[in-house]
C-alpha cells in the first residue's frame, strides 16, 4: 500500500498545518525528511527557542525525521513538521512544527520574523495548540525573554531545558 493516502495531512491541499499558518510559511514535508504525517485533526505543537538550542535535535528525536543542524544561526531557515507518535500503538500523535530560531518576538533577521509571523501574527484560530521553548541550560537568561512574551501571547507553553551536562561542567 502507499504511503499516502487521502487522509495524508502532507498531501497538498489537506496540510493542516499550511492550513493553520497560511501559505507564507515554507514547510518541509515530513515525508520528505522521514517523519510519518500526524492524522488531521491532530494538535499543533511548535518548538520555538534561540538558535542553536537543540530544536531540531529535538523535532528529529521526536519524529524520527532527518532535520539538518548546524551549529551557526540561520541554520533552520524554513518551518520543518512531522507527526509525533504519543503511544507505542501509534494512537495519539501531533503534528510537530520546527521554527527557525528566535531569541524574541521582536524580530531583528528574518528567521525571527518568520517564527514572529507564524506565532503572532495569526488570528487565533490558526495559531499552534501548544508551544514548546527549548531553552539552553547554558544561556537561560537569554531564553526566558521568549518565554515571557510568549506567555503575554496566552500561549501554554512548556519548557525543555537542553545542554544540562555542559552547564554542569561550567
């Protein structure tokens, strides 16, 4: 059987997500870097947070996906998404969205102004369910600002702390 059927949220016209955010976002397909689609209906996450984070690390661990890292800013310079299976029988999943890196909302290179256009710059009916900020252990202070403006936004919004071990050896 295919790969892709009707119902296959990566199928032009049925991407819930370019639905959601509109079509100024460039989305990856997440058939196109190994990630399995999320079924339609399912919650958005995104993951936001500076550059150089671990927020690709992140979407690929997630979605078994073949994001491309690199440890300079600009690195992610499109929106990359994949299904996020929740339980072991593939059941529960989400639609996962990688976002160029942003230290805030108030954008200052276009990384940040495509994360700022696609988080606020939505009616609220598009914007995501949830909002992941990966934040580096070793420069907490510099990701907390996203954080807080995140929150102004009424966002719910998690924290994953990345880079433990090397804030421990400092």
């Amino acid at each position: 059987m295919d790969e892709r059927t009707e119902l296959d949220p990566c199928e032009p016209g049925a991407d819930p997500v370019t639905e959601r955010f509109g079509t100024e976002a460039p989305v990856v397909s997440c058939h196109e870097h190994g990630s399995p689609a999320a079924p339609p209906g399912s919650p958005i996450v995104a993951l936001a947070g500076a550059p150089n984070v671990g927020k690709s690390t992140l979407f690929n661990a997630l979605t078994g996906g073949r994001r491309s890292m690199g440890n300079w800013p600009g690195t992610t310079v499109e929106v990359g998404r994949g299904g996020w299976r929740l339980d072991a029988h593939h059941v529960e999943s989400v639609d996962l969205v990688d976002l160029p890196g942003a230290y805030s909302l108030d954008p200052s290179s276009p990384d940040e102004a495509l994360t700022r256009a696609l988080l606020v710059d939505v009616p609220d009916d598009r914007r995501p369910d949830v909002v992941v900020v990966v934040v580096a252990a070793t420069h907490l202070a510099r990701s907390l600002y996203l954080v807080s403006q995140l929150r102004e936004y009424d966002y719910r919004v998690i924290v994953a702390l990345t880079m433990e071990d090397v804030a421990a050896r400092r």
